[in-house]
C-alpha cells in the first residue's frame, strides 16, 4: 500500500499533470509507460521492468522514455538559465540505468539547444550542465536526509 503522502501526490497528479513534480518522478514515467502499452492502471510497474523493456529496445519504452527526459531536460535548462547550474546529479533508482543519462543527455542536445525556440546560439550561450547520476544512486535522499538532520541537530563547531 502506498503511503500517505504518495497517494495523495499520485492524486494530484492524476488531476494536474504540469507540474515538475508530476511529470519528472519515477512514477509519472511509469505511469506513462503504462498508459502508452494501455494497461491497467493498477499493473505491477518498477523501474526495473521498464528499463528491461527500454534496454531490449521496446519502441513504446523508448518513446516514453523519450518524452520524459525531455520534461527533466526542459526543468535542468530553466534552473540553469536561474541558476548558471555547472552540474546536476540525478538521483532515485533509475538513476543507475545508464540509458537514462544517455538519454538526458541526447534529449537536451537534440532537443532543448537545438531545438531551442530562439536559436540554439542563444541555448549555447548558456552554460551547459553536466548531467551526471549521483555517486549513491537509490540511496541519495536517505543520505541527504540523514546529512541535513546532522547539520540541524549535531552542528559542527
């Protein structure tokens, strides 16, 4: 069962899907993968049994693949025009799947500088992120977490 917090995320994105956080999360491609094969929305889906699919080459697991990074790509190119981002480490299980970086990095050259709607000069006068997955794959939010609750509680002197 999922928890609380998760179903009411999935709700919110079931209602309103052009947020960050509902169009860029493992579940929104997952949820994306199912609805692009027509399955059930209940269907038993991880990220493991959707990068089988994309590493054997599963058109639909391409396509959705595709469309997603695009959506990540779309948010690292707005917080690097923000922010003048040198990298940007992506983190969470899928994160270990190499065909995900490939492909992050494929979709913002194709798609996002050369595609830019402007001009891809102008997309490459901006400084261009590395995109790299964090060091700790799956486990990066929990060491976050637990760096974050040291800082708050046990502060070095």
């Amino acid at each position: 069962d999922l928890h609380p917090r998760v179903r009411r995320q999935r709700q919110m994105c079931i209602r309103d899907r052009k947020t960050m956080a509902c169009q860029c999360s493992t579940t929104a491609l997952l949820d994306a993968y199912r609805e692009r094969k027509g399955l059930p929305a209940d269907t038993p889906m991880n990220g493991r049994i959707f990068f089988d699919a994309a590493n054997a080459g599963e058109p639909e697991a391409l396509e959705v693949l595709e469309k997603f990074c695009f959506a990540v790509d779309v948010q690292i190119y707005n917080l690097s025009v923000l922010l003048n981002l040198e990298k940007v480490a992506i983190g969470g299980g899928i994160s270990s799947q190499p065909l995900l970086i490939e492909t992050l990095d494929r979709v913002y050259e194709e798609q996002i500088l050369k595609g830019h709607p402007f001009s891809e000069e102008q997309a490459r006068s901006l400084a261009h992120p590395e995109i790299v997955a964090c060091a700790f794959h799956n486990k990066s939010n929990q060491i976050g977490a637990l760096v974050s609750y040291q800082n708050a509680f046990y502060p070095q002197k």
